[in-house]
C-alpha cells in the first residue's frame, strides 16, 4: 500500500510538472519610457537656475534647462532680461517649471530710452513665439524687497497697474515696440512670452512661456 501511493504521488506529481513545462510563458511588457519633467526653483533674486536635466557624457556641455535670453536694444545700447516665472520645454522632451516672487534689476541701473523711440527686442534662440504681451509698470510702487527673508534684496514686484500695456506684432524671434509719451521717471518693463505647443511636452495642458523683465529711465 505504501509503495502503491508512493507510485501514485509520483504520477500526479509527473503530471503537474510537464503541465506547467507546457504552459507558454507570458511576456511583460517592458514600461513606456518616462518623460523627465525637471522643477527647479527660483532663485531669491528671480534669476531661474534650473538643475541639468540629463546625464551628459565625458567632454560634453551641461544641458541648460531654461527659455532663451531676451535683448533689448535701443539707441542708448543694450540690455539682457531678467529671468522670471517660466515653463520649458527641451526638444529631448525634458521641461522645466519655476516661480519667483519678484525679480531683480537685471543691471547696475536702468537703460536710458526715450518717449517715441522704437525699441527692438530679439530673443538667443530660433523658436518664433506664438504671442507677446508687454506691461510698463513706473518703479515707484513696484519696488521693494522681494521676499520676507531681511536679507532678500530689492526688486520688481508687481503692486500696481501698469501704465503701459501693447502686444507688439512678431518679426520672427524678435519684436519691435516704440515707447509711449509718459513722465520721466524709471519704469520696468514686464514682457510675456508664450510659444506654440512642443512636440514632445510632457504636460500637454501647458504651453511653454517665459516672464522677462527688463529696466529702463523714460526720458
């Protein structure tokens, strides 16, 4: 009897075995490969600095996670923005968001211009925008310390309406804007970007946009 149920044991258990051999394996199937969405933080100063957002290989330059510098140039000479709030998107398919309270001056002092003078702007890129909004705001009521932190310095921060608003028609990467009759005095210029949906975005609810600022006394 013992040996009977031994024999018996061993037939099932032969049985399962080849029944489980049999069974075709079932494939996993390999995870999409994610989209890498980087968030960097503002600086005190308003000036972005976002984290490299891929794994560079030897003797090659960090990939810079930010929207193109924007220049403006005028009979006085000229000026780089200040950085502010933007979202952007690589064409690797990488994006960046950030936020900032205010912005600093993006120099030791303001851009001499002139009421009536045409300015230019251009942006350090090749990718055309989609819409330009751009708001004077007089220094006087927008400045102050740009964070609760005592040690945070001055800077532009949006308290009151702007005396000056224009969407400046687009000439490729650039835009022309002529300076508006206002009393002399020192003025920020808050100038809004926003370019056509990426390919690649990861965050298809969002277009890439950019805040620049720039600082200029109306004579």
């Amino acid at each position: 009897m013992v040996r009977r149920g031994i024999l018996l044991f061993l037939l099932v258990w032969g049985i399962a075995l080849a029944a489980c051999r049999s069974k075709a394996p079932t494939a996993t199937p390999e995870p999409a490969k994610p989209v890498a969405t980087a968030t960097a933080a503002a600086s005190p100063t308003g000036v972005s600095t976002p984290p490299v957002t891929g794994t560079p290989t030897a003797g090659t330059a960090p990939i810079v996670l930010q929207p193109p510098n924007l220049v403006l140039r005028g009979a006085a000479g000229e000026q780089t923005a200040t950085l502010g709030p933007f979202f952007w998107v690589l064409d690797s398919g990488f994006a960046g968001e950030t936020s900032a309270p205010g912005l600093v001056p993006p120099s030791d002092r303001p851009l001499p211009v002139r009421s009536g003078e045409t300015l230019r702007f251009a942006l350090s890129e090749d990718r055309p925008p989609q819409t330009v909004k751009l708001a004077v705001y007089p220094q006087e009521g927008n400045f102050e310390k740009i964070a609760g932190d005592p040690a945070a310095p001055e800077g532009f921060v949006v308290k009151t309406d702007p005396v000056a608003q224009a969407q400046p028609p687009l000439e490729g990467s650039g835009f022309s804007w002529t300076v508006p009759e206002l009393p002399a005095g020192s003025y920020f210029i808050r100038v809004e970007i926003e370019w056509p949906q990426h390919p690649k975005n990861p965050r298809p609810d969002k277009l890439p946009r950019a805040v620049y600022a720039f600082w200029v006394q109306v004579s």
